[in-house]
C-alpha cells in the first residue's frame, strides 16, 4: 500500500481483487444457489461492476446514471433491478426497453410501470434495527416500501393492470448489527404468503454487518422463501466491497486545542461516512516504527475541511510520533466511500486504485480541478 501512495499520490482509494473475490465466495457459500444481486450504491466503479458482472452477479440500481453503468459493463435486462421511491419517467422507459424487473415501493407506482412490467413489491416490515437511525429502512416510519396492509391493494392492481408480480422484496436498513433483526424481518415478509400466495422469487436484500454470521441470515432467508415456494435473491453492497478498499492519506500534522488531532490529508469530502452517520472505520499506521517511539498517543482524525464534523476518527491510537507525510490506512472503506465523495470545496476526488494479483491498476484516475469547473465554463 506504500508502494501505491508513493505512486499515485494521497488521499487514494486502493482496493485488493483478491479480497473481493473472496467475499463473493463466501456470499455464494452462504446463499448457495440464491441469486446474487450487487447493490451498487455502495461503490459504482466500472472495473469493479465487470469484475462481479463476469462473476456471475446482478445489479440492484437506483438511478438512470447506475442503469447506465449496468448496460456500459454488458448486463441485460435479467441482470438489473431498477429500484428507488421516486424513479423518474427516463428510469420507467430505460427499464422497460431492457426488460429490467423493477422494485415497486408504492402502490401509486403502478399506474406508472411501463406495460407488462416485471416486478418485484418492496414490503416495509414495520421493524426497528440495531443501526444507525439514517441506516434503517425497515422501520414502520421510514420512507421505504408498502405497508403490509396495502399489499393486497398493490398486489391486485398490478395483476389486473397486465404486470408480472415476481415476488416481494424487503432490505431494513445498511450495517445491521444483530444479525436476529433478519430473522425478525424475514418472519414478517413470510407471513404475507397468506395474502399473496405462492410467488417466483422473494428478494431479501442487504445490509450485513462485515462480521455477521452469512450463514445464519442465508438460513433465515431460504425459510422466508419456502414459504412462498420462491428462488431466492439477496442483494449485498456494503459485504461485498468493503473489505475490499483502504483509504490511504498522509498526516499533515498536529494540533492541540480542547483534544488532540492528527491532521490527515483526506477528510469528509473523501470518506462521509464517519461523519454521515458516525461509522468507526479502523485505521492503521503505515509507518515503519522508530527506535524509542512505540509508546501510542490517543487523537482525533481531522480532515482539512472548514466544517467541526470533519473528524475521519476519534480517538484513535497510533504510534508517538507522527510525522508529517507519514501514512495512514483506513480500513473497510471500500462501500460508500469513493461512491460518496465529493468535490466539495473544490477538492478533486481522489484516484482509484486495484491489486489485482500481481500490480496497481488505475480504476479512476484522479479528478482535476479543470474537471470539477468543466461544467461551469
Ligand atoms: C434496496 C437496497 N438493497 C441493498 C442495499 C445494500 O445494503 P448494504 O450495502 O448495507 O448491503 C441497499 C443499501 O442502501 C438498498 O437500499
């Protein structure tokens, strides 16, 4: 990872294929024959979408920018799910023309699907998780999905209007930590066979913590859909890539006011999620020890913007004695990092970077400020 920083430069994204791969092993290990669908939001990079397109995995989209991204890797309609609960009539169209299977999240939804959709209803299973509260989406008051008891309505209204109901759909939210919260959910979704009879698929999303029980959820998931006599799919983002991507930035210095902060190059603008929902990422010291300094020293991670909650981390410890330039990994920031930032302050967002076994391949190369102001001029 060194060798990469000196190469291309800090703040950088740099990311192992091997340790993607794994994680679609241990998916497919877990899930057997279910069918994987990528949620996408979580890292959209184009190297990164052909290498799970080739590995046999879908796309879960939300926009027509990721519908986009889809067709540019080679995915047909079988391969794309079109979601979100407010698509707009280019994503209706653009689905439709690929014979996409589109997630429905309201019932007025149907009188706007193009003809003979093919189409998945996302449940909203009335259920509080253990995450943090921007992260659930399960809840009984969270935007997302039809309400149980409007499921009869959505579900006749599509029979009757020529569309192809597939199955249901459920996700509770992103970096659940007790994996019970599945099960719970799933119960929910199962118990709606009554209402709609058996179905071709239920869908039961994402949202895996990084050290939960696969197995477990996979258990729980294939119950839910033996009760409608349903293939199942899961949809992963956040389990499949993040692992995958460190954050590499350098220390600019320190500083001491109330706390203790170790400046760092990157900051919000790379990696929001410390600050978007006080996601802990661990981080670690690149640098080789120096002789007599293996004492450690609690501080704060400040990033260069002007805002007080551009904190990457806090209190974290690292090795006395940092120096300016010396360099800092921050792990699992291989979903939602990169696909977040921003250019913000008009900082250009940073390179992306693969190991793919043998060298560094450029994935992204670095924006320019020319590329920030473009649109402007
Ligand atoms: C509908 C849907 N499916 C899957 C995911 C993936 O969630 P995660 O990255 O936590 O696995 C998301 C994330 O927001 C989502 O909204």
């Amino acid at each position: 990872m060194r060798q990469a920083a000196d190469r291309f430069g800090t703040p950088l994204y740099a990311y192992s294929a091997p340790v993607l791969d794994a994680a679609i092993v241990r998916v497919r290990a877990a899930f057997s024959d279910a069918r994987i669908w990528y949620a996408m939001k979580a890292n959209p990079n184009l190297t990164l979408l052909r290498r799970m397109h080739s590995a046999g995995v879908g796309f879960e989209c939300v926009s027509l920018g990721e519908l986009g991204r889809a067709v540019k890797v080679g995915a047909g309609g079988q391969e794309i799910l079109v979601n979100g609960l407010a698509k707009t009539d280019d994503e209706y169209r653009l689905g439709g023309e690929l014979g996409a299977t589109f997630i429905v999240d309201r019932p007025e939804e149907v009188g706007l699907l193009p003809p003979a959709s093919r189409v998945l209803v996302r449940v909203n299973p009335g259920l509080s998780v253990s995450t943090h509260d921007h992260l659930a989406t399960g809840a009984a008051d969270s935007k997302f999905g039809v309400r149980p008891d409007q499921l009869p309505e959505t579900v006749s209204a599509l029979r009757s209007g020529g569309h192809i109901l597939r199955g249901l759909h459920l996700h509770i939210g992103s970096a659940i930590r007790d994996t019970g919260d599945f099960g719970a959910a799933f119960g929910r979704v199962a118990a709606l066979s009554a209402l709609t009879g058996e179905l071709e698929v239920l869908d039961v999303g994402g949202g895996w913590g990084l050290d939960a029980d696969l197995h477990g959820i996979a258990a729980e998931a294939k119950k839910a859909a033996a009760s409608f006599g349903a293939a199942l799919w899961a949809e992963p983002g956040r389990y499949l890539v993040a692992h995958s991507g460190v954050l590499l930035t350098r220390v600019m210095g320190h500083k001491a006011t109330g706390r203790e902060f170790t400046l760092t190059d990157a900051g919000m603008t790379e990696l929001l999620r410390p600050m978007l929902y006080g996601a802990v990422h661990p981080v670690r010291a690149l640098w080789n020890s120096r002789a007599g300094e293996d004492e450690t020293s609690l501080s704060d991670l400040a990033g260069p913007a002007c805002e007080s909650g551009d904190l990457l981390g806090r209190d974290v410890t690292l090795p006395s004695g940092a120096v300016r330039g010396d360099l800092l990994a921050l792990l699992d920031a291989g979903a939602y990092g990169a696909a977040m930032s921003s250019s913000y302050l008009t900082r250009p967002r940073p390179a992306e970077v693969l190991w793919d076994g043998s060298d560094w391949v450029v994935m992204r190369r670095q924006e320019t400020v020319q590329d920030i102001w473009a649109a402007e001029e």
